[in-house]
C-alpha cells in the first residue's frame, strides 16, 4: 500500500470503533433471532421450541402463546393465518353482529394477516365465509322452487 493513503486512514481509525457493527451484520443477527425466538402474546421473546406446534384442520401452526401463559388462553377461540401459520388473534367466546359464533376451543382460519401481507386491512374467517355462502345457496335452492335434489340443483347454481 502507498505510504501515503496508510497515513490518511489512521485518523478514521476511532471513528470507524464508534460506528459500531456495519448494518449487514445486524441484519443477519436479526434474521437469525427471527428463526430462534418468537414473540409470545404476552409480548415477551420466548424460543420457538416452548411454542407447541399442532394441526388445525387445515394447516400446520405454530401456536404463540408461552408456556406460561396457556391457562389464561384455553377457553378462547384462535384465528390463524394459513399463509405464514401463525395466529393473528385470540377471541373471546361470542357472537358477532352477523350471528356468527366464535366457540371456545376452536381455531378459525384467514388466508392472509397483517403481518404477511402489510396491505391486509381486516380479516374475515374462512369459516365464516363458508357459512355465509352455504346459507346464501340454502336461500337460493328454496326460492328457486325447484323439486331436484339439492345436490342436482347446485350444479346449475351460479354465485
């Protein structure tokens, strides 16, 4: 190296120490803690090994509630995002303004959340679609007249 540019990079020397770590290396760190820890609902970082892992009816979740915070979410119902398997949210035992009940005990299933996907505003359950649409072709089957079994009849029914 030219003696010269050795001599000009000392001074940067300290100032280059202050600065800390470059911001990949956090990056990393982050992404790695990320892969290692997650965040309970009772807001602290617990490792992803004391969530239990279980089988929704129709994806494989990873539960985040802490070991020690399961008494107190027994006997709420879950919604869990089918896209990154996770819950988006725990509700109490009720009935909305539509007549749909969330049931203690039960996992409910959205297909995107928030946190997947930042553009989600709202969430509306699988479940509570496919009951509305079920009572929608219900409806229609009984106002259409139709004599046919219902299982002819909705191969010409149209949404």
């Amino acid at each position: 190296m030219d003696q010269e540019f050795v001599k000009s990079i000392i001074p940067l020397i300290p100032i280059l120490r202050e600065a800390g770590e470059p911001a990949r290396l956090k990056r990393e760190e982050e992404a790695a803690h990320a892969l290692t820890v997650g965040k309970c609902v009772c807001g602290y970082d617990v490792p992803l090994t004391n969530f239990k892992p279980y089988w929704t009816g129709r994806v494989n979740a990873l539960d985040n509630v802490c070991k020690g915070c399961v008494p107190q979410f027994l006997k709420m119902a879950k919604i869990i995002c089918k896209n990154c398997k996770l819950p988006v949210l725990h509700v109490s035992p009720h009935s909305d303004n539509a007549g749909f009940k969330f049931e203690a005990g039960k996992v409910y299933h959205v297909n995107a959340c928030p946190t997947c996907s930042p553009e989600t505003l709202s969430v509306v359950p699988d479940e509570k679609l496919e009951k509305e649409y079920a009572a929608k072709v219900v409806k229609s089957y009984r106002q259409s007249g139709s004599n046919a079994p219902i299982s002819e009849w909705l191969k010409t029914f149209q949404c």
